[in-house]
C-alpha cells in the first residue's frame, strides 16, 4: 500500500513539474509550426518590392491590440496568424528599396537567422566567462582596426548611438573631474564644464549632455560651413571665449555624418584643437563611421583614428537588425573607471563561471544585456568588409545620381551638397504645405517614403538612402513617381509653359 501511495506521489510531482514548464508539449508540432514561419519571414523579404514601402495599421489591428490581459494559453499557430496578418503587413517599411526617408538599415536574412540562434541561447551578455563576451570582443578588436585604434581599446553594444553618444559624455565627464564625481556629482566642481558640438550635430548630444547632468545650456553649436560642417576657427575662438570667463572646456563631438545632409565635420583639424585644447574628443558616426570600411570613402573621414572615442550603429549602414548600437573606446581604463561597480553580486572568480577580470557591465550603464554581438559578427564573417562597403558606397552613388537627376530636372531644386548618401531638395514654386503633403501623400501611397527636414528655415524633401537592395532602377522609379504626383495636381515650376494636361 504505503508503495503504491509512494508511486501515485511521483506521478503527481511529475505531471506538476511537466506543467510547470513553458516548453512546447509536442516538440514535432513546434518545429513545423517554426518552421512554417520562418518559411513565411523569408518569402516576407525576398518579395519586399511587391509590397507598398509603408501602410497604416489597419482599425483591425489596433483593436487587435487593445484585449485585456490574457489568463489562459492559446494555440501558437492562431497566435503567429495574428503575427502575419496584424504584425507583417505594418511594419516601418526599412525592408523596402524605397523607403528613403530616415537613417534605417534594411537587415539581412543572415542577421534573422542570428537573433533566432541568439533568442535560442537566451545569454546574458552583462558579464561572466561565456562565448558571448568572446564574440563582443572579437568585434571590438575589428572596429579598432577599422577606425585606426590601438590594441587595448574597449567597446560596448548598447542600443544604438544615442546611448553611445551619453555614455561618451560620462566618460569624458569623469575624465575632467576626477573619479570622486561619481559620487559627490558636479555640486564640488570648482568651474561649469562646457562642450562643444557643430550647430548640424544630433539633438541626443544636447540630451546626453541633460543625462549626464552638466545640461544643454552648458554645449556650444558651433557655426558651419556652406556644406554643414563645423569651422575649426570657430571652435578655437570658442574655447578662447570660455577659458577667459573661467570655465572649464572638457568635449568636443565631431560628427561624421550629420543627420540632416551626410555633412562630415574636419575630423582631423577637430582632433589636433581638441588634442592641443586637452580635450576629450568624441565622434558621433551614427550614420557615416561605417563607411571606413569603403575604400573609396575612408579617406573622407580622416581623423576619426584620432578620436577619443567613436559612437556607431551597425544597425544603419551595416545592415544588422535592429539593434545594434556601439561605442568604441582608445582609454579602456577610463571607461572602465567610469562605470565599473564593486557590487558583491559581481564579484569576480581566478576560475569558473564568474572568471574574467572586466565585464561588460565594468563598461557602461547595463547590467543585464542581449546577445547583440552575435548577429553583427555574423553579418562580418559571412559578408565580409569588402562587400560591405561596396554596398555602402553603392548607396552613396545612388545619392549622387539622384541628386543629378533632380537637378536636371525643371521642378526641383537641390538644397544641401551630397557629402554621402543624403539627398535633400526643394520644390521650385512649393510653399512649406505642397512639400508636407507631397512627403506625406508618397508615404500613404506605399510607392515611396521620403521625409522632410527644413535648411534654412525652408521646409524641404529629404531623402537618406541606406538600404543595400535599392537600385539605379529604384531611383529613377521615385523620379517618375515624383513626375506623376506633380502632373496629377497640375503643378508647374515657375517659368515652365508646358502643357499640364
């Protein structure tokens, strides 16, 4: 009897355990159901021109996502169905050759298959001895070699440059004032810090700066040229003013390239102010870093292997899915001294698990962090910098014949140089209202998606190529597009007496 009873307990502590996992029940029946789907996401990109770039989720899908919170299970295939029929179709549209108009990377099927290893493995990448970190160093030592650095240099995934940008003005913030500012702040500091950025930088400097405590009020916009890059003269007279009031100059944040038209600042003229200055000099490469690995771009960003440090996203430019954000560093001590914590929970061990003498977590704000260095490796390794770049540089050719078509063209005019792969114009005779509608009507026709931005205070059409699947072909298809929405309103640039009808 008490043997039986014995038995019945096992089967029922058995059966408790079996529930209490969230694994698939039917192991088979998941992977069809998985496989099924990944049939579906690369059917998704190879067929990406026969979708419109862009549509609004439909009425149906935002009720979809409205329902309470869920108590019971549901059949994963009815779930993945909403996932195709809600999720799918109402995407960003950065897949598309023809969405033009923010700085978004189009992926690659290699970088879906990586999240699906990474999602897969589940590590936490904030620290202890594992392949992830392996992997996050093996990119460190590359971007170091791309961008000219020294061994010894330390990096860090984070989610995308803004982050990169503020955890750049920490370091140097710390640099400036000592160790001890980590836990006294800035209310001890005997003299206001101030910084110095191009009056075209990216507004998450001036945020970095807010962040960080020092505040926005405390950056200097520097003036620019006729092409949007920062005066080194400017910058000199600057800090001349500054050091005469008695405060105290710490950064200086060159942009390679700006958000607004591509524009590089003069990194190397930057780099030898900022050197003779004692100043941290930092490099926002957002958009434009990547492009060293080009060898018809690199020397454009001349300079940038004198930085302090350099903010990237491999997610634009080298095409790894979102996200994928990093900072490089030459002084890995003053990053680490920036945020290294010595929590008894992250002790570290001479063996095991908890070996390893600087984690990623010694590197930046994030303890708990995802397996990002994965799938840009993978992108690196099965791609190569060679056709990476050819790729990038096939988009700044794109630019460039864009920008001449437009400026053949009687309607349109060019408002910004063409530093890299941004193209900005106007519309001859367009009020602000034309160029608003005629960016939003191209956005809601799912033929294109352009954006705006506005250059001298005029609003105009901007268009950022960055996706590695657009084509001369493309281009010249916006262009007719273009054609048809004027003939379509009947607009005329000033002095063209053709016929409109």
């Amino acid at each position: 009897m008490a043997r039986a009873i014995t038995q019945e307990r096992v089967a029922a502590t058995v059966a408790a355990e079996t529930s209490a996992s969230l694994d698939p029940s039917d192991w088979g029946q998941f992977r069809e159901i998985a496989h099924g789907l990944l049939d579906d996401m690369i059917a998704h990109i190879e067929t990406i021109r026969q979708r419109p770039v862009w549509q609004r989720p439909s009425d149906e899908a935002r009720e979809r996502f409205a329902r309470p919170l869920p108590n019971r299970p549901r059949d994963l295939g009815d779930v993945l169905d909403d996932v195709r029929t809600h999720i799918m179709p109402f995407a960003t549209g950065n897949l598309h050759p023809l969405f033009m108009g923010w700085v978004h990377g189009a992926g690659t099927p290699i970088g879906m298959v990586a999240e699906i290893v990474a999602g897969g493995l589940n590590m936490n990448c904030g620290g202890r001895d594992h392949a992830g970190l392996v992997v996050e160093q093996q990119i460190v030592r590359w971007m170091s070699e791309a961008l000219g650095y020294p061994c010894g240099a330390s990096g860090l995934f984070l989610t995308g440059s803004s982050m990169a940008n503020f955890v750049a003005v920490t370091i140097a913030k710390t640099e400036a004032l000592g160790q001890s500012v980590r836990e006294t702040g800035l209310r001890n500091c005997d003299r206001q810090l101030v910084a110095y950025t191009s009056a075209e930088a990216h507004s998450c400097i001036a945020q970095a700066m807010q962040l960080s405590g020092i505040g926005s009020a405390n950056l200097r916009t520097v003036a620019v040229d006729d092409a949007g890059r920062m005066l080194p003269g400017a910058l000199r007279d600057a800090i001349g003013q500054d050091r005469a009031k008695g405060l105290l100059p710490f950064l200086v944040v060159g942009t390679a390239g700006t958000v607004n038209t591509g524009a590089i600042d003069p990194l190397a003229e930057i780099a030898e102010i900022a050197s003779r200055e004692k100043l941290w000099f930092h490099v926002d490469g957002a958009i434009g870093a990547l492009a060293v690995l080009s060898d018809s771009l690199r020397d454009l960003f001349a300079g940038i292997e004198s930085s302090a440090s350099v903010a990237l996203d491999f997610h634009k430019w080298g095409q790894v899915p979102y996200d994928a954000g990093f900072l490089l560093v030459r002084d890995g001590d003053a990053q680490k001294r920036t945020f290294a914590q010595p929590a008894a929970y992250l002790q570290r061990g001479d063996r095991g698990l908890a070996a390893g003498e600087t984690w990623p977590c010694d590197l930046g704000p994030d303890l708990s962090r995802g397996f990002r260095a994965l799938k840009t490796w993978m992108t690196i390794e099965a791609l190569g910098t060679d056709r990476i770049g050819g790729s990038i540089a096939h988009t700044c050719m794109l630019a460039r014949h864009l920008a001449e078509a437009l400026e053949r063209h009687p309607a349109f005019q060019l408002k910004a140089p063409v530093a890299l792969n941004i193209v900005c114009f106007g519309i001859r005779g367009a009020d602000s209202e034309f160029t608003r509608n005629l960016v939003l009507d191209l956005q809601e026709s799912g033929l294109a998606a352009p954006s705006w931005t506005t250059l001298d205070g005029e609003l105009v059409v901007r268009c950022a190529i960055v996706n590695h699947r657009t084509t001369e072909a493309d281009i010249d298809g916006f262009l007719d597009t273009l054609d048809r929405y004027l003939a379509d309103r009947r607009f005329l640039p000033p002095g063209d007496r053709r016929s409109s009808s």
